[in-house]
RNA sequence: GACUUGGUAGCUCAGCUGGUAGAGCAUUACACUUUUAAUGUAAGGGUCCUGGGUCCGAAUCCCAGCCAGGUCACCA
C-alpha cells in the first residue's frame, strides 16, 4: 500500500468515528442525469427545480469558503458543483462532516449523492448549489488524474498495459475509450436488428465440441470429468449452423465467441466473436450485396452517414464495393503471373526466391497474396474466385471445378469477412475432408446427406469490424478484457 | 517463435559520456467566498521491472530473465 492509499483509509476511519458509513446500503433518489439537467437548464432554473444526482467526484477546486467540485454521471457529462457552508440548510452547517467536507473527507473519485439547485456563476457556468450531500462510496485507490482544457487533455492515463488490466480505470478516466465500448454496443444491436428484419432466427450452439471444425486452428482442449473424454473449446460455429439449415430455418445467425490457441497480435484474441450467418436458397453473390446493405445501414444507424475515415482513408460504404479475382490481384501487384493451374513445382521455386517455408499449396497462395497485395489494399475490396485448394468448404463454380463461390471482405489491409456458397454435396465434402487428414466430423456429413438445400453463409470478424469502425488500429480497443500474460 | 522499442513517484514524463533521484498534476498543511488545467507558500512520497556481472561507485554499461508495445512468422 502506497502513501495516498494510507491517508484515505485514514479518512474512512474518521468518517466511520462521524457516524457515516462510506458504503451505505441506499436506495437512492435521482430525478436527473446530467446530461437531462444541461438540456433542460434554462427550465429548470426559471421553476427553481430540486435536483437530486449522483455521481462520481473528478475535480476539487478549494477557495477558502467555498469550493467548486466537478462530476460526472453514467449520462458521460459533467457538472459543476458549488460547495458553500453558509448555504447549506441551517441543520449542516455546524455538523463536522460537512464543514471539513471537501477539506478533508471527500477525494477524487469518490461516488456521491447530492440535492441542490441549479444556478448561474459570475462566469456563466450552470452549476448545482449543493444542500445535502451523501456519501455512497469511498474511493481509496487514487484515480489517474485528467485534466482538460479546451478540449486538450493533459495528464492522461494511457499505459497500455495498465489500461487493459484495470480496464474499470480506463473507462472512468478515458472518455474515448468508454465511447468506444459504447459503439460497439450500438454496432451488435444494428446487426441483430437488421437479421431480425429478415426473420432469420438468432441461435446458440456448442462452445464445448467433441471434434473442434469448421476452421483450421489450434483449439484449446478440456476435459469432461462423467465423461472422461477431451473436449475442445469451438474454433467455429460453421458445422452445426449449416446442421440448421438442414433442419429448415428460414436463415441462422449467431454471435459466436471462437476460441484459438494461437499468438496474440493486433488483430487476434485468443477468444474472439465472429458473427456467422448461413441463409438458404442464396449464394455468395447474393451475399455481397446483403453484406454491402448491412454495412450501409450499421453506419447510418451508428453515425448517422456512410462516409468514415478510417487510418487516414475516406472510405463511403455507399459505393459499390469492388471485386476482383484473387490471381488478378496477386498477379497485378507480384508479376508472378501464376493461377490455379500452376503447378505445385513452380509455386515452390517462387516460395524459394521468397524465402517462404511453407509446402501445401494453399498456404503458399497465402503468403504470396501476404507478401504482395494484403498491405495494399485499403479500400473495401471483395476478393472472389479462390481456388479450391484454399476452401475446402465451398462449392466450386458450375462452370469451374477448380475455383469456388467464394469471396473475403478486405478493408484496410485486414480480412474483416469470409463467405461462400455451401458445398452441400455430402460425396464431395467427405473427399474434401478426407484430403485435409483431419478428424472428420461424420454427424456433419451425416446431416448432409439428409439434404442441405443451396445456401450461402458468411462469417465477419465482429471485434475487428468495430475496431475498423471506430478508428481504431487495435482490437484490444474494443475487447473489453483483451488476454493478458 | 524471431527481431525491435520500452519498464523511473498514484498518473504523464525528464534524467547527457557512470558520481547522493527530478518536474508537472495528484497527495498533505496553510492562505483564499465565483473557480473551472483555479492560484500562492511549504511539506511528504521511489525495491529506478527482477537477478547477476563490471567498477571505488550503476537508473545509466554488460549478461540473463519477467511484462508490455510494434514489425514479422503462425492464425486453411
């Protein structure tokens, strides 16, 4: 424990030797936020309205007699308190709680109750009178302080790290940030709203799988102690929403925490929340359009417009979204002028020249198009046409075995989306599968085999959308509780 | 996993080629009855991430480790 911490459990002993309990059982009565009473101050002034609030102290300004207190309530506004002796109603003024109030009991950071009127300084400032005043909750760890003027912030709290492990912190101090989570909010309720429009169902399946599919990741494994079999936390959703499909919804979403034992970076949590959407009788062209229409309408509902700077890119969802093959991209950019029909020989002889180590086919595609194109592609781009090598859950073209009805969302150099047309030939996806050399999950082909009518599913990165949205270059911004060592 | 940058007061940071640890805000005390990054005066507050090494002497140089950020790899 440090000196401050010291002195406020100091005062909390104190205000206990006062009779006041700093943690008060109390219901409370508050007939304004702040931010109502800034709006209707003129109101409230001209019918001399009693204001009962609370909130959180985050300045205090001493002047021997008086004192100004600014705080600040779960509306994010701030108001400014005028503490004076002589004011108070008669019975306070020689009780020692308040006349040593903000000399000596109350800090920064504590949460109090307050009932007062709103009044005009001599600066023209709305300000609360201060009448009564009750503690509801002692602050003892001392908050970072902020300080703002004209709206330059000094002073911040922005250690990283600290932010992330005392995220309650960073939300009281930093404005943006709080904004942020609110955002976010807003965003998965927009989309919810939108699928609901549309009367697909919103479902929840396994976390815990007995084969981890639908993706190729390292999962993290349980234990099952009746069973006493392995369990697998999901990497994916995908295989039991298309088990859906085939059980006749009209459409299936769900917003799916997925969780892969890999590294950590910039945009990778090891839990993660995809929103995975399977709607059937569509394909993927289908699909771009309905992506395009619900990104349209997230940023209108969210922003209240389509045009949004993201890292210093004016992006308008409004236009239309561009598609382009990925061997047109990787050949334009590279000059490599291969296809899928090169040969897994010469794709070698490149991954030499580039000093790539990786062998299968798909993989070297993947650090091709990693090297040459990813970092260029800013602008939302469809990337359609990937070989069927890369998807091994997607149906080919009727026209072309060796390509597929897929696409991926590009936007600002990351894959936000990844979607396309089910294969739903349950011959075909068990060869498929077969060739990966993976444990096959039968109940899948199973239900395959039943019959899946045509479909089209779609998977978007929900953190890394929101992170791309507000302008924020890390998803650890809008992961409330981003993993930590 | 590789490379790289960083870790100093509650917060934000400074600390040069090694010589007793600094500032602002926050805290404490005093002054001040309309301030708002309040102001003035004074005071307290440090395992300089951890452990070794070099040196008469290390926050500083060297080695190892821990934690974090960034880049890359892995993430079909």
């Amino acid at each position: 424990m440090f000196e401050q911490e010291y002195i406020r459990e100091k005062k909390i002993k104190e205000i206990k030797l006062l009779g006041i309990d700093p943690y008060p059982s109390k219901t409370i009565k508050i007939n304004y936020s702040i931010k109502k009473i800034l709006k209707n101050k003129k109101k409230i002034i001209k019918n001399n309205k009693i204001l009962y609030l609370s909130g959180r102290i985050f300045n205090i300004r001493n002047m021997g007699r008086s004192t100004f207190v600014d705080i600040k309530d779960y509306s994010e506004k701030k108001i400014q308190l005028y503490y004076n002796l002589n004011k108070l109603n008669k019975k306070y003024r020689y009780n020692k709680f308040y006349i040593f109030l903000f000399k000596k009991y109350l800090d920064i950071g504590d949460i109090i109750w307050i009932k007062g009127n709103l009044f005009i300084t001599k600066v023209k400032e709305y300000t609360i009178l201060i009448k009564k005043i009750i503690l509801l909750s002692k602050c003892l760890y001392p908050i970072p302080n902020v300080k703002k003027k004209d709206k330059k912030i000094y002073y911040k709290f922005k250690d990283q790290e600290k932010r992330y492990r005392m995220r309650y912190l960073d939300l009281i101090v930093n404005e943006k940030s709080k904004k942020n989570f609110i955002i976010r909010s807003l965003i998965i309720n927009y989309i919810r709203k939108f699928l609901n429009k549309f009367n697909y169902i919103e479902v929840d399946t396994p976390i815990l799988q007995n084969i981890p599919g639908g993706a190729y990741a390292k999962p993290f494994i349980t234990y099952h102690n009746k069973f006493k079999k392995k369990l697998y936390l999901r990497i994916s959703n995908e295989l039991y929403l298309k088990k859906l499909i085939v059980g006749g919804f009209k459409g299936v979403y769900e917003f799916s925490k997925n969780f892969r034992n890999e590294s950590i970076d910039k945009i990778h949590n090891p839990e993660f929340t995809i929103l995975e959407c399977y709607v059937p009788y569509k394909n993927y062209v289908w699909m771009m359009n309905f992506l395009q229409k619900l990104l349209i309408y997230i940023c209108k509902k969210t922003f209240n417009k389509t045009k949004i700077k993201i890292n210093n890119i004016n992006i308008d969802f409004k236009k239309k979204i561009k598609r382009i093959k990925l061997f047109n991209l990787i050949n334009k950019y590279s000059k490599l002028n291969i296809n899928k029909n090169t040969s897994i020989n010469t794709l070698r002889k490149i991954c030499k020249k580039l000093n790539i180590n990786v062998d299968k086919k798909e993989k070297i595609i993947d650090n091709i198009f990693n090297i040459y194109c990813k970092n260029k592609i800013k602008n939302p781009v469809f990337i359609i046409d990937y070989p069927i090598y890369m998807s091994p859950l997607a149906k080919s073209k009727s026209n072309n075995y060796k390509i597929t009805e897929r696409f991926e969302l590009y936007i600002n150099s990351i894959e936000i989306a990844n979607a396309y047309t089910e294969l739903n030939d349950p011959i075909e996806q068990y060869k498929r599968l077969k060739k990966q050399n993976k444990k096959i999950d039968k109940d899948f082909i199973k239900s395959l085999k039943i019959g899946m009518p045509p479909t089209v599913g779609i998977g978007i990165g929900i953190d890394r959308l929101i992170a791309l949205l507000t302008n924020n270059l890390n998803i650890q911004e809008v992961i409330l509780f981003p993993q930590m060592k």
